[in-house]
C-alpha cells in the first residue's frame, strides 16, 4: 500500500497529476479497442525497450491481473504473431521515430489472419508512445534507482495517502475522497496480491513441472554449453530457460520482482537513438510542425479512431505548459513560456521535428550545456541515466523544478512519437 515512486514524484505538481492518472486509467483500464491483457503486454514490450524494470514489473504483475497467459511472460517467442508483428514499429518508435513509414502501417493492417483494425493501431501506438516516455520520467527522475536501491535521499515523501500508482491510476479526479477510497484499495490490494503471489508460483509449477527444473539444474551443473546458453528460433532472441523472464515472485523483503531478462521482450536490442542530423538525406527529411501539428491533425485522427483519448491526452500538452515555472525561468533570465518553449522545441529539434517560428539559436542561450545532456540523456536514451546526474546536473534548480522538466521531457517525447505515427496512419489513409 506505500505510494509509489511515480506518483509521489508527479505529486509535487498535483493538476498535472490529475491528468496524468485520467489517461493512465483510460488506457489501461476503460473500453477502448483492444484486450486489457494486450494492452500491459504492449506495455512491457515498450518499457523493455529501455530495459526499465520498474514499468516491466509493474504492467507484469497487471497483465497477470487482467488474466494474461503467463506463458507470454517468456517471451515474444511465445505470444500471437499479431502482437509480436508490433515490435518493428516499437523498435522504431522508441528510437527513430522519424523512420516509421506508410508501409510500416500497411503490413500491420493488410488483410491478413494476424491483421490489425486502424482503432486497435491507433490504441496500440498511443500505449507505445505513453510507456516509452514514462520510461524517460522513471529513469530521468530516478525512480528505477528507487526500487533497486529501496530509495534515497533526494526523494521526498509526499502526503498524497498510501495510493500505489497502478491503483491511483483507477480515479478519475484528484479529490480527497478518491484519496480515501485510494486508501481502501490499496489496504484490499495487498491482500490480494498474497493470493497474487500464491497463484503465479503455482502457475510456474504447473508450467514447467519439478522434473524439468531438476534436469535444467543438472545442466547448469554439467556446464554453460548444455542448455543454459540464449537460443535464437526464427530470427528472434529468446530466454531458453523458461523460468526466465516468467511470473514474477516474492523475494524476502515481500516485494513483488520478476522479468530477470528483459531480452526475451525485444528484438534487435543494439537498436538504439542515433542523432537525426546523422540522418541518411535521401531516407527521411525534416518534419515541418506546420505541415503536420497535434492541434491541427493529429488530435482529430486520433480521437476519430480512439474516442475520447485525443481529449485526455490534449489536456495532458495543455497541463504541462500551463505548470507554473517563473523562479525557474528566473534563473535564467528569461519569461516562463520561452524557458518551457526552448526546452519543448529542443526536445523536438532532437526528433528531427521543427517549428519555421522557431529561432533554434534561443536554445543554446537559454539552456546551459549540462542541463541540455541531461534532457538529451533522458529522452534518447534514459537507461543510461544515474542518479547523479538528477542530483548534481543543475543544482541551482529546486527538486519541484527537476520534476518539472522531467515532465516537459515525457510530454514532449512523447507528442513527437505521435506525431510521426499519426502522420504515417494519415499518409497510409490517403
């Protein structure tokens, strides 16, 4: 029932919070075109794409929940081909965005048994896009450090009430009796996840059975070449010891831990960012916001295909730029709204997305070297963010100010994921 460290660290900006959980919950838990075990499983495979285990755990623990077939747990090898068809565009998404294409979109939806509908891509891409950018909230604000190191210093408990974020996640408005019925939930939620844990060791039982696990321990014994080695079956990385990467249990502290191998949920792990200016011209160009904006297209396509999604996540841009930031912007002898605007547009620039009203030369006056590796670190590639940097990158900033830009980094990222995809779903319609 303690709060978890998502939640707390969003706390200290309550109405973004708010909004926050609204599209959380609607994503996850609210009729929408695709299965809500799918829906943690796509999870996974995104989170996987930048090994954060703390999101892994979490939506492993809801997939099993929401009824999943925990043979999926070992990996891609083992789900249906129409989701593991989902990993190339993942892959793209999560890295370079700017190369996702019409055709990408054309092998997903053409007319096939494993075949997806536009309103299960469009649901599917946006869960894509939301877990990736989480990644970089988790990492950037040191909440995966938290759960492997049991907490330190710099973060600072919050009085929100004892919501853990998948339940907080279960509101729609921030109000104190959510809180109160939060606190509920939460007290009924570790009962629950007792018989949680009893069924996922009996589920791993009954999987693997005491025989194969006595002769996958003699192999292990006989030596490493004997079966305890990475198989590789149709071009796809998986765990061959099946208990990798399956349920995951109570270790001694109570805790629920699980996914020991984030391999076997992606394909092409050495795929990573690679600067857009490094770009091959011939392959892809810049991508002009006033050729394709959220406010003027994506928003509409979205919503049209995924009802009411394109509203929350609307409201989620809008709450972000309306967070107040003048002691922030302060510092750097600038107004709030061009402080936020650099930093916005600087996150794009790196997406290879630009604004013509835009003068880029801004961004080196407004944001010093070390604050722009920081954002740049968080966004492209968030796994190899430390502690130290959220510590001591930036000190002159409050901690309610390092948060914020961390929001500002997982909205920014995560409208630039959308907006290449929407345009290719856009293209592929036309």
């Amino acid at each position: 029932g303690r709060l978890e460290a998502v939640t707390q660290q969003m706390g200290y900006h309550p109405q973004y919070l708010d909004s926050f959980l609204k599209t959380q919950h609607y994503l996850m838990h609210m009729d929408g075109p695709l299965p809500f075990d799918c829906r943690h499983y796509i999870a996974i495979m995104a989170a996987a794409r930048h090994q954060c285990r703390y999101l892994v755990n979490l939506h492993v623990l809801q997939f099993l929940r929401a009824g999943g077939d925990p043979q999926w747990l070992r990996g891609l090898e083992f789900i249906p081909p129409k989701l593991r068809n989902l990993n190339e565009i993942n892959k793209i998404l999560a890295h370079r965005p700017w190369l996702i294409t019409k055709e990408h979109i054309e092998k997903l939806l053409k007319i096939s048994e494993w075949s997806w509908s536009l309103a299960e891509l469009v649901h599917a891409v946006v869960l894509l896009a939301h877990c990736h950018a989480l990644a970089s909230f988790v990492f950037g604000c040191g909440c995966e450090q938290d759960e492997g190191l049991g907490g330190r210093g710099s973060l600072k408990p919050l009085s929100l009430g004892n919501q853990c974020f998948c339940e907080a996640s279960a509101g729609n408005s921030f109000s104190q009796e959510l809180l109160r019925i939060n606190r509920k939930r939460s007290l009924d939620s570790c009962m629950e996840l007792d018989s949680l844990r009893e069924r996922m060791q009996r589920i791993h039982v009954e999987t693997e059975g005491r025989d194969e696990m006595r002769l996958l321990q003699q192999d292990r014994e006989e030596g490493e070449g004997q079966g305890a080695e990475l198989g590789v079956q149709g071009g796809t990385e998986h765990c061959s010891d099946p208990s990798a990467g399956l349920s995951p249990l109570a270790d001694t502290d109570g805790e629920v831990t699980g996914a020991t191998n984030l391999a076997c949920y992606m394909q092409d792990p050495d795929f990573g960012y690679q600067d857009f200016a490094r770009r091959d011209e011939d392959q892809t160009q810049v991508f002009r916001v006033q050729d394709y904006s959220w406010e003027d297209h994506g928003f509409s396509l979205v919503n049209r295909l995924y009802s009411d999604i394109g509203h929350l996540l609307d409201e989620k841009f809008r709450m972000v730029d309306g967070l107040q930031s003048s002691a922030m912007a302060k510092r750097q002898g600038c107004e709030p709204s061009v402080f936020k605007r650099g930093i916005w547009n600087y996150i794009h620039c790196m997406f290879g997305i630009r604004y013509d009203d835009y003068d880029y030369a801004e961004v080196n006056q407004l944001l010093e070297r070390m604050l722009k590796v920081y954002i740049k670190t968080v966004t492209c590639y968030p796994e190899k963010t430390n502690s130290e940097m959220f510590d001591r990158f930036w000190k002159q900033f409050k901690h309610s100010e390092k948060v914020h830009v961390n929001l500002l980094i997982l909205e920014a990222r995560m409208q630039a994921e959308l907006l290449y995809a929407l345009q290719a779903i856009t293209q592929y319609m036309i």
